[in-house]
C-alpha cells in the first residue's frame, strides 16, 4: 500500500469514528430523554437499554456516517491544499477516489455481516425492555402449519429457543396419521429437541384385524428440523425484524406454505442491497468535489452534496417502508434504484 493511500485511510477513518460517535450520542441521547419516564427503575435494564438503542441507531446513522466522512475528509483536504498538491505530484483522480471508496465499501460489508447475526434484533430488545420490563417475553398459543404439519405453542420463548407444551399434527390426505406431545422443547442445531414426549399414532385400518390406535412414549426426541424459533415468533407476531440468515429461513417457509414472499424479500434487499448507497454516492461526489477551493464556496459546496446524501437516504429508506407495506415490488422499490445508482456512480468514475 503507498503512503498517500495510508494517509487518505487514515483520515478518512478519523472523521468516520468522530461523526458515527457524535451521530450515536445524539441518537440515544435524544431517545434517552424522551423515553426515560417509560423505562424501568433498574439501573441494569436501562444500559442495556441504552445499549440496545445504540445497536439499532447504527442502521439509521452508518451509511450517513461514511457520506460525511468522505465530505469532511475531501473538505479539509482541499481547504489546506492537500489535494491539490497529491495532484500536482502526478496523482491522478482516481488513484485518490480507491483507498476512500474501498474504505466505505469495507465498512459496509463489515455492516452487513453484522446483519447476519443477533444485532438485527436489537429493536426487539428494545421494545421488549419498554413494554415488559426485560429482554425477552414469551409468545403464547402459537398455531402454525410447516409442510405436512400443523404445530401448536402454548408457550415459546424465541430469545432462549424454548418453548412448553408442545404439539405436533402430522397430516396425510387430509388425515391426522400422528400426534407428537411434548412437555419441553429446545431449538438446538437447527433441531427441536424434545422431552417427556408422547406420540400417538393411528395407523390405517382397513380390517378388524388391522392394528388400531396406540401409543408411545418416549424421554428425547427430535423434530421440527430448521423451524427457527424467531421465525416463528416473528410470523405469528407480522414483525419485520429478522437477521439475513432466518429471513432465509423465512422466505423458504413462506414459500413451501405457498404465502406472500415479498416482506422477506424487502428484508433481504434492505439488509444486504440498501446499504452500498453510501459508497456509491461517495463515488458520484468525490468526482464532483472541486480541487482547490478558490473559485468554489467549499462550505456550500459541503452542505449541499451532505443534504443530498440525506435526501437520496431518505428516499430509499421510504421505498423499503412502502415494499413493506406491500405498495410496491422490493425489486421495483430497492433493487431498480440501487442499480441505477450504481450505473450513475460508475459512469460518474469512467468519465472522469
């Protein structure tokens, strides 16, 4: 790696950490005094609240985090004549856009990855905390179909993936063949594991010599094979909340059960398409950005390139919530205007 692109990273990374910081401070501060009343004395559940409040700000202030950053960084570059001094010693444009560009997309996919785990249920914390007092609550008399059967929860907890009395109809030809009774069940490796099972089953009779009804019981058994217990929590309940790996999981069941896809769809697009926004605007504006600030106001040239990065943001942002509500396809709302960004970006790059 050359020295000016060390150099670029650097203070590009600077000005990321300091904004993201004061842009999560604001966010949770904000929140904080306004929700203090309806938070719980504990002091215990009220960091974790903060916490939690904090995981969930960094969806909405990341990627305005990574376009400031890049105004900031190429700001005082030019008012100090950086820039224009890695020009004259033979620096072309875009050997100065890569190291800041590839920068923001490292942290978007680092942003990303995070999708794929427990953070994206950070707002399910939240509101667990607000509303019950503690992280996680019980969801009671869960019925629902999976293929050829039909389970009922009396009780089921999606944080701790347990659930009690439990009861599994397996259904052939429109007949009930087997039920399945459990006292307990954990969701473990992608299986239910339940105890104190007893299985009923009625076999087909056609003659009066044919074995009839009868029964089994059984200390251990598995079932339920990659029925996630927060995508069950999360259809009974119409939630949105799901990481990439169980909207995957989601967007199997939905279409096995033959329902609606296109929420999952939108949650998918949204966590793993609608975040490279940010660094496909940096690559629109750092061509734009002017080299040296003298026939340039660099104050309004900063403002108006930060409140467009606030408006395209916005406007992709209610694109989701209208794919969400059904108004719109997610591949009309999310995929269509990613694309074209990254088509405006790169023929923005080229031409330059």
């Amino acid at each position: 790696m050359k020295t000016y692109h060390r150099y670029l990273i650097f203070q590009y990374l600077k000005n990321f950490f300091i904004i993201l910081s004061a842009l999560e401070i604001f966010y949770v501060g904000i929140d904080f005094l306004t929700t203090y009343k309806k938070l719980p004395n504990s002091a215990n559940l009220q960091l974790l609240y903060m916490m939690f409040q904090g995981m969930y700000a960094i969806n909405y202030v990341l990627p305005l985090s990574v376009i400031f950053s890049m105004v900031a960084t190429v700001s005082t570059m030019i008012k100090s004549n950086e820039l224009v001094s890695l020009y004259a010693f033979g620096i072309s444009r875009q050997s100065f856009v890569k190291p800041i560009f590839f920068t923001a997309l490292s942290i978007i996919v680092v942003y990303i990855l995070l999708t794929f785990t427990k953070f994206s249920y950070a707002g399910e914390y939240i509101e667990n905390i607000l509303k019950f007092n503690q992280t996680s609550t019980t969801t009671r008399d869960l019925f629902l179909k999976n293929g050829d059967e039909y389970i009922y929860f009396k009780k089921l907890d999606p944080i701790r993936k347990e659930a009690s009395d439990i009861k599994i109809f397996r259904v052939r030809d429109r007949d009930i063949i087997s039920i399945i009774s459990a006292k307990k069940g954990y969701y473990r490796e992608k299986n239910w594991i339940l105890y104190g099972v007893k299985k009923i089953i009625k076999p087909k009779v056609d003659t009066l010599d044919d074995k009839g009804l009868f029964s089994q019981k059984f200390n251990k058994m598995e079932a339920l094979k990659d029925f996630r217990p927060q995508i069950i929590d999360n259809i009974y309940k119409g939630k949105v909340n799901l990481s990439v790996l169980d909207a995957v999981d989601a967007l199997k069941f939905y279409d096995a059960q033959g329902l609606d896809t296109s929420r999952i769809k939108t949650i998918l697009f949204s966590q793993l398409l609608l975040p490279f926004f940010a660094p496909l605007l940096i690559l629109i504006f750092m061509v734009k950005m002017p080299t040296i600030s003298r026939y340039h106001n660099l104050t309004i040239t900063s403002f108006v390139l930060s409140f467009v990065g606030i408006i395209v943001w916005g406007i992709l942002f209610l694109l989701s919530k209208l794919a969400l509500s059904s108004v719109l396809m997610p591949e009309i709302s999310i995929v269509l205007p990613i694309s074209m960004l990254s088509i405006a970006s790169l023929y923005s790059y080229f031409k330059e």
